[in-house]
C-alpha cells in the first residue's frame, strides 16, 4: 500500500534524482546554473511511483490524452513533475472507463457551482482523470484515508497544494488547482498559524474543487504506465530543450529563468533603505 512506504527514503530518492541531474552544470548555486539545471529537469520530468492499481496512459499536448486503467491509481510519487511538484507527493490517477463512473466509486466532491464560467468545454470528456497532492503534513500523512478516493482532509502546518486534470481527446485538458480551507478557527484555536511550530499544532484543511486555472504543458509528450505496485513515468517536452539549449548563450524563450535575489526585506521597506 502506498501508506507502507517510507517518506524519508522517497525524499531521499527524489533528491538523488534532482542532484544526478544538476551534476552536470558546475557551481549550480548561481542563479544561473540553478536555471539550466530547471530548464533540463523541464525538458525531461521522470518520476516513479509506488501504490496500487493497473493503468497506462499516453499523452501528446493536453489535446490528445488517452488512457486505460483496470483500476484507478493510488500511489506516492518521486521524482520531477514540473517547478512545483518535485521531490516526493501523493497522487490519485483514474483514466477510462473509471472516469465515467468515477463520482460512484469515489468521494470526489462535485464541480461548485459556476465553475467553469469561460470554459468552452467545461471539464471536457472523461477520459482522463489526476489529482496531484504535494502535503506539508507531519510523515505526509492526512485524515479519512480512503480506498479509492483522493484525501479531501489534511493535518498540516501549512495547506497542501493540490491539482486536478481532467479532459482528453481534441477537447484541451484542463488543469486546475484546488483550494483549501483552514478548519482551525472552528475548531476553538484562536491562535495563528505562525504559532504552529508542532506536528500536534497542525490544522485541518478542507479541500474545494474551486481554484484557479494553472498553466498546461502544451509541448508535453508523456507515457505512464503502472502495473501492479510500481510505475514509471517518462516525458519530453521539446521546447523545453530549445530553451535549455539557448539558455546557454543567455536566450531565454519561455522566461522562466531563475532571477539573482537581492534581498528578502519587503519592497517598501528595502525602498525606504534606498
């Protein structure tokens, strides 16, 4: 079961995958060196997981995502997604036909109302399903585990971030992050966050399929497959590696370089400094 796993060494795997690849560019403390390193983990995301379930899947731009699962996905991932999910995070897969069906096999909560306001598609068709988890929880362990369907609480110092896509053939996919709520105040603590400095400290976040869009890989080429207890996932993005490749002579096409930090005083403040 993906709960058996031990965090400590699937954060360790995932560290040695992020050196492994860093290890190819000197000094990668520079902000430059730390941008080629991205750029080359952005054009290849590799990541492996360990769970349950049966499904392979491929997908070429978030216009042709395709996919058969004898079983949804429950599983820990290691590895490197994109920029915000890398290292170690949970994840719930169900690709057709469970996706169909999916709302009977599992305690999603529905679509709030007015969702997809600007969406031409909506949710586009089932034929594809993922709900990403990166928890800041104490072992990533969160409340009301179920067999089937992705966490909607977590105990935590700070509130998980989460994504969902869904979508598949012609119709985009889209990509959208969940939002969460803070449950400490009902829960008679009256104190901040910040205070927090305990696992015992945590709080209770609720989940809502209410948040903002998020960008999509519209380059991604990707093949994932699970069998049983392990999987693997494999991507290229190709425009990705223009730009890790022109990043060399200081072109930088998707402006994702990592900038040079000055100072961490907020802006008012290092203004009045100056």
């Amino acid at each position: 079961m993906a709960a058996a796993a031990s965090p400590r060494g699937a954060s360790l795997l995932a560290l040695l995958l992020f050196l492994a690849a860093s290890s190819a560019v000197p000094a990668c403390q520079s902000a430059y060196c730390r941008s080629r390193t991205l750029d080359l983990l952005d054009t290849v995301p590799v990541s492996v997981g360990w769970g349950w379930g049966i499904s392979a899947s491929v997908e070429a731009t978030p216009c042709f995502r395709m996919g058969l699962g004898l079983s949804p996905v429950v599983s820990w991932r290691a590895g490197y997604e994109d920029r915000r999910l890398w290292g170690q995070w949970h994840e719930f897969e169900a690709a057709f036909p469970w996706t169909i069906w999916l709302t009977d096999v599992s305690k999603v909560p529905e679509r709030p109302p007015g969702a997809n306001e600007g969406h031409m598609f909506g949710d586009g068709l089932p034929l594809m399903y993922r709900w990403q988890l990166d928890r800041d929880a104490p072992l990533g362990e969160g409340e009301h585990r179920g067999r089937w369907e992705p966490q909607l609480r977590q105990w935590g110092r700070n509130p998980p971030y989460g994504r969902e896509t869904g979508g598949g053939l012609v119709i985009p996919a889209y990509r959208r992050k969940l939002a969460w709520t803070d449950l400490h105040l009902q829960q008679g603590d009256n104190e901040g966050l910040h205070a927090m400095a305990a696992p015992d400290r945590a709080s209770l976040w609720l989940v809502s399929r209410d948040g903002p869009d998020e960008p999509r890989a519209w380059d991604l080429l990707e093949a994932d497959l699970f069998l049983g207890i392990v999987g693997l996932r494999v991507g290229l993005r190709p425009v990705e590696g223009v730009d890790f490749l022109l990043g060399f002579i200081g072109i930088d096409i998707t402006d994702d370089d990592v900038g040079t930090t000055r100072s961490n005083l907020p802006a008012d403040v290092r203004d009045a400094e100056n």
